[in-house]
C-alpha cells in the first residue's frame, strides 16, 4: 500500500521544513505515541540510530533488557550491545516520582528515567513507537517526553469459548495489549459453547466440557439455521496457563479469569449435569445465546465450584477473580425443588435474591482466600456482594450505582467498548453480531459516569474493550476487530487530557500505521475510508463527502449504461446519479479509492425510475432505526441482508403509512417493495399491503384491485425486491398503507409481541 510512502514522505517534507522555516506546530501535530503522553516537548534535529547501539545494562530490569534487545535487533534489524559504561541509552531509576512515571530525553543520547519496573517498560514502549524510517536508516525525532497514566484498570478481554485461540495466538493478543500499556487481560476461560481450562478434580471439564459437535452458520438470526457438524474445541493445559500468566507478567500485565456462573453454564454441565437443575444430560451446544440450564443454586454445586476455584487461584495470581454472572434466566430455579428450598431456609424472596445468595457463598470464598470478586453488572440485582466489584456492561449505570455504594467498578459499555460490533458501514465488513461503534465513537468514550461525587470517582477503576467471539473465528480477524480501536480506547484510559480526535487520527495514519504494519498487525483502515453521503436532488440522488473526509482526496470509479467513469472526489464534488427514464433497473458498482492510502471500498447503488423521489413517512420510524427518513427508501442503496444497522427504517407499528410524490401526474404501472425477515430479531414482513393514489394529495382512489405478487428473495442484488404489485393507475401520490399481525405468533422468538417491520427501497414503475 501507499501510505507507508505518504507517512515516511510527509515525515521528511516536515522535517526540512522544520530545519528551514522552524515550523514546529506542524510537526507537534503528528506526535507518534499511543496513548498520547503527557508532555511531548519537540526538540529540533532527529538522532539518527547508528547500526550499534550500546544500551547501559545499570538500572536495567533483566526482563525489559530482554524485550528490548529482542525488538531493536529481530524488527528494527539494529546490533545491539549492553555494557555498564555504555552512553546511547540509558535508563535512571529515581524515587519521589509518581507511580508509574516515566521521562523519555532523546538528544544526543537517549535517557528514560523511571519510577517503577511497569514505567520503565512503558518507556520501552513509547520509544519504540518513536522509531522513524526504514531498516538501515532509523531515526527518532530529538524531543522531550514526560508521562503517567490515569486509569489502573486498562484492560482487555477475550472470549475463548465461542472460538478457541491457541496459547501462541493468544501470547500475540498480550504482544499487541503491551505496545498500548494496557495492564489487564480479561481471559474469558468458560461459556455455554466450551470450557477452556484444565481442572484436574473435574478432567471432565475438559475432555467433555470442552468440546462440541457443531458451530451454527451465519448470523443466529438468520432463519431457517444450518449447522457445520464438525468436532471444535480446545483447551488450555494448566502448564500452559502458567506460562501464558508469566508471559503476560513479564510485559507488566495481570490476567483476570473468568468462570461463568450461574448462567454461561452448558459447557460444564454438559460435563456435569447433575449440578444442573434438572440433572437432564445434554451436549455442548454449537448455537450462540442465552440458555435456560444454568447452574443449580444447591449446596453441592459449591463444593463443585470450590474446588473449581482452589485449582484457578493457584493458576492466577490477579487479585480480581472473574466470575461472570450474567444472562442468567431464573426458570429453572422457579421450577427447581432444590433452589426453592435454599431460597425458603436462607429467607430470600425470590429467585434474584437467590443469584445475590449464589454470587454472595462465592465472595465470601475468595475473600477468605485474599482475592476480590468481579463480575458483570446483573450481579446488582437482589442485591450486591458486600465486597464485589461491578463489570458495567449494559451502560455506565451499573457501574454508576456500584460507586455510589463505595464498590470499585470497572467500565466497560456496550455502546463503546464492544469491539464484536461493525466499525464502519462498509459492505465489505466480514460478518459481525451487529451494533456499529466506529473509532471515533470509540474515541469519545470516557469510564467516568456523570453523577458521581469525588468520593464515589476514587471507586472508577478504569475500563476495557471485549472482545466476544461468536463471529470472530480467527485471530486475522480478532486483529482487524480490535486495531486500531484499541489505540482509540487506550487514549481514553491512560491519558489525563485527550488531544482532539483530528490529531488522534493523524497520529494513527502518519505513524501507528506503520508501527501495526511493522509489526504484522491485521488491522482496519476504515479510518482512511471515505465519508459520503447520497442526498436526493431534483432527478436522481447525488453521491458527495461528509465534513469529517472533508480533508481527503478520493477518487470515485463507476460504470452506468453511459459507461465507465473515473471522477475525482474532494471537499465541494458531487457526483449524481440519474433516475433512469425508461423502466430500468440498473445496478451500478461504485468504487471510492483514497488517493493517498489506495485503499478501496464500495457500494452497489441501483439506479431505478424513482430514485430520489420524495416519500413522506406518514407513520415515524423508530428513533433507532430512522436512517435519513424517507430518503432511506429512495436512494438506491438496498438493505443488506444479514441486517447491518443503518440501510433500514424500522417500524414497531402495526400500521404504517408513507406516500411517494412522483413529482407530476404520471401513468404508474407498478411497485416494487422490500422487507426483511429475521425471526431472531422479531422482524417480520407486513400481513396486508394496501395502495392508494391521488392526483393532487387530497382526493384518494384506494386500489382494491391491486395485485400483488411475492418472490423468494436471493443474496443477489438484482432480485432483492420480494414484493411487487400491478397498480395500472394514473396520479400523483402514491400512498402505502402497511399492517403487520398484531403479535408474533407463540413459539417464535418475541411471541406475543408487536413484530418490527423493517422496509427498505421502493421502485415505481412507469407506463
Ligand atoms: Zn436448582
């Protein structure tokens, strides 16, 4: 790619400037470390990093002096030396400083300073990060660095359950955490879909537990399922464990496990089912979700978890202990006749206080073992452990309301820290579990509720991103999910005060680009993507930059039944793409490359009769599910199917209403609809779909004898259009009338609810 050309040209662009014409603000604009340090101070002149260096071996932890060397002779291809009397590089431990702060001098030689053995590896960190060029011509730009971090709880999670990375995937995992001083790695070691650790009282767990027969396709709400029968699995030996903790250790980060309880619970009862409350035997199962079977709230299953948990203290040295907590249905505990007699001989009122009364035997344990409790934030309800922590993941207000009753809370929002969510509206985007939290969004997120009194801030740990796995099957692909967002979160738990996104975002594409690509790093560049909008205009709609690409340059390829074209694509441009005159359906592939970075995406736009025709939404869409109002269902692009967010309107009406105004009085011959279907997400398509037209808006002509035809729908983009129906009618106005069945039958998902109906594109044909 071209950005590595760009990034090293602008470096030198800058710094002749820089000897030249002193500009310093131009150059401080692309400070190379994440997260941002607090001081940066330029110097003028850069030291350039001769083929020897001879690193001071005083004031050197064996460990970091190991990581050191490792890093500048196998990836910067530098020859190293260590010695005592050595000048290049020297580090000075000093006390009096705050924890965990450190100072980078880099003149003629280079000095770090440093409070703790963690600081001193963070100054490691950030120096490499400072490294210029290509091999054989390193540089650092001379400067002055000063820094300490924030939060002390920098984390991030990993599911391995859903898919099972190896010990060396998951040592890259805790590579990669390091180079942006994150301190936690939250190992999500047990699910419903496979328990990952050994237990030698329960072997079991694993050769059971571990295990399972078939992995669901797709989305899981996409109806009918299919199932790949394969066997999956895998687990983590306690050897292994040992060495994955130490490895961690060794670049200063602790490793919080995780073992689900009460809920998340099928693996280890497909092992064990008679610490289920049924004691029915069933498999591991290879659909994604939340299941009924959890564990039984009996005093066995205690032992059971006891044991569990003496093995895992002994692997884990962390003071936290995970221990899940969430998604647990109370079902079978209302119909169990062993919880209902704990709930009566305890005096608990029902079956939330009876998950308190489970979540409260297991605190007690570990704080009588030394060890602290964490767990999600369901762990609130029926009252909350006197000395557990919060894992606020359903929002800020878990978190919230644990600090005002002075328990420490870690926060961690679905709404910016679940990075199994879409970051960009790319249809190049590989299959996710929904939501979109871009890194901008990423970038704005803070673990500070609003609400909180001094005192109650002093119980905010800090915050960490998550990483679930259901539609992560890869580490390639675990990397593009977590970089560069990871750097967006690092910034938000590390620095006291943020720069301001634009300079966060040329940091990342003049430098931490090429520090990801020197290290191998599969990472998305959605960031360099363009963003566009499609708006209607007078006869058609018109393809044209949003404000935050404004600075960019791009060049748009797309061919139409005029041919192909190649239009230039910066701040002012636009590019219209015509409604066609005669019946046509015509899909056109737009292709947006960025000029500097090369790369490329795309969207399918169809040009048809009424693209960019004025619909008013009689019936509103929900807040959520708005898109650009009416202009949704004109502008040519088609939902995508696995639903991705943003292309579709969403009702929760049972009656919804729209009207197209045509412009004029024309000949209509017919209409094409589209709806989704996805039973998982209660989305349903209409029962009735009724049709009405008017020459001037006022008098109505209802169409009883509409004809409508129903198509199966394939992924193919020209047969997307389910519904059509023959109108044969001359007007104005077209009006829609919609009506759903007014519950979604039982047995389905969301029975006895109102269904969404979820609509996007609409093509009037002409006589
Ligand atoms: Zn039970």
């Amino acid at each position: 790619m071209k950005l590595k050309t760009f990034a090293s040209l602008l470096i030198i662009l800058v710094v002749t400037k820089l000897v030249n014409a002193q500009s310093i603000p131009t150059i401080s604009a692309v400070q190379p470390i994440v997260p941002t340090p607090e001081v940066y101070k330029l110097v003028e002149g850069q030291l350039i990093l001769a083929d020897n260096i001879s690193v001071s071996s005083k004031d050197l932890p064996e460990n970091i002096k190991t990581y050191l060397i490792e890093k500048l002779n196998h990836v910067y291809e530098l020859r190293t030396t260590i010695s005592a009397v050595s000048k290049d590089l020297i580090f000075k431990k000093i006390v009096n400083v705050p924890k965990d702060w450190y100072s980078i001098n880099v003149n003629e030689t280079i000095t770090i300073t440093y409070s703790s053995e963690e600081s001193c590896f963070y100054a490691v960190v950030s120096l490499l990060q400072m490294i210029e060029g290509k091999n054989g011509e390193l540089f650092i730009q001379k400067c002055f660095v000063q820094d300490a971090p924030n939060f002390q709880w920098r984390g991030l999670h990993l599911d391995v359950a859903r898919h099972f990375y190896t010990v060396e995937e998951v040592k890259r995992f805790i590579d990669l955490m390091a180079f942006y001083k994150f301190n936690t790695f939250h190992w999500h070691l047990t699910d419903d879909q496979g328990w990952r650790i050994e237990i030698k009282k329960y072997p079991k767990l694993t050769e059971i537990g571990a295990w399972r027969d078939s992995t669901v396709n797709a989305h899981y709400s996409t109806i009918p399922r299919t199932y790949t029968v394969e066997k999956y699995g895998g687990y983590y030996t306690q050897e292994q464990i040992k060495e994955v903790v130490s490895y961690a250790a060794a670049q200063y980060i602790t490793i919080v496990p995780e073992i689900e309880m009460p809920g998340h619970a099928r693996a280890a009862l497909a092992a064990y089912p008679q610490y289920s409350c049924t004691g029915e035997q069933q498999g591991v199962p290879g659909l994604w979700g939340v299941f009924d079977d959890i564990f039984c709230a009996h005093e066995s299953t205690f032992d059971f978890l006891y044991g569990i948990m003496d093995e895992v203290l002994e692997l884990f040295p962390s003071t936290y202990i995970h221990i899940g907590g969430d998604e647990a249905p109370k079902a079978r505990w209302k119909k169990c006749k062993k919880c209902q007699a704990v709930i009566r001989e305890n005096g608990l009122k029902d079956e939330h206080e009876l998950q308190s009364y489970f979540i409260g035997k297991m605190d007690e344990y570990l704080t009588a073992k030394g060890r602290k409790l964490i767990g999600w934030d369901e762990i609130l309800e029926g009252g909350l452990s006197p000395n557990a922590a919060v894992m606020s993941w359903r929002g800020m207000e878990g978190g919230l309301e644990a600090a005002k009753m002075k328990h420490y809370a870690v926060m961690s929002p679905g709404s910016h820290c679940y990075f199994d969510h879409y970051q960009s509206d790319s249809p190049s985007e590989p299959l996710a579990i929904g939501g979109y939290t871009p890194i901008e969004k990423v970038y704005q997120f803070s673990p500070i509720p609003t609400g909180l009194d001094n005192e109650g801030l002093t119980y905010i740990l800090g915050g960490q991103a998550n990483l679930w796995t259901e539609y992560i099957p890869t580490m390639q692909q675990l990397e593009y999910m977590t970089y560069p967002r990871a750097l967006a979160l690092s910034q938000a738990l590390w620095c006291k005060s943020r720069p301001a996104y634009a300079d966060f975002k040329a940091t990342l594409l003049y430098h931490q680009f090429d520090f990801l690509e020197r290290y191998n790093v599969n990472f998305s560049k959605a960031v360099t993507f363009a963003k566009y909008s499609l708006k209607n205009t007078e006869n058609g709609v018109k393809l044209e930059l949003a404000k935050e690409a404004a600075d960019q340059s791009f060049n748009v390829h797309y061919s139409d039944t005029n041919g192909a074209h190649d239009q230039g694509l910066t701040k002012g441009d636009s590019i219209v793409f015509e409604r066609t005159e005669i019946n046509q359906v015509n899909p056109v592939k737009v292709e947006i490359s960025n000029k500097f970075t090369d790369d490329k995406q795309g969207f399918t736009l169809i040009q048809h009769p009424s693209l960019g025709l004025k619909v008013e939404l009689i019936t509103k869409p929900s807040a959520q599910y708005s898109g650009k109002g009416g202009e949704t269902l004109t502008d040519g692009i088609l939902g995508t199917r696995p639903w991705k967010g943003n292309e579709w309107l969403g009702f929760q009406d049972q009656e919804i209403e729209l009207q197209v105004d045509l412009g004029k009085v024309s000949a209509i011959d017919s209409i094409d609809l589209s709806f989704l279907q996805d039973e998982g997400s209660w989305i349903h398509h209409p029962y009735i779909l009724r049709f009405s037209v008017s020459k001037n808006g006022k008098k109505w002509k209802y169409l009883k004898n509409a004809e409508i035809k129903t198509y199966e729908y394939t992924i193919d983009p020209n047969n997307l259009m389910p519904y059509r129906a023959i109108l044969k009618s001359k007007g104005r106005f077209v009006s829609i009338k919609l009506t759903t069945f007014d519950v979604i039958p039982e047995g389905l998902p969301g029975e006895n609810n109102v269904p969404w109906t979820f609509m996007d594109e609409l093509i009037i044909y002409f006589k």
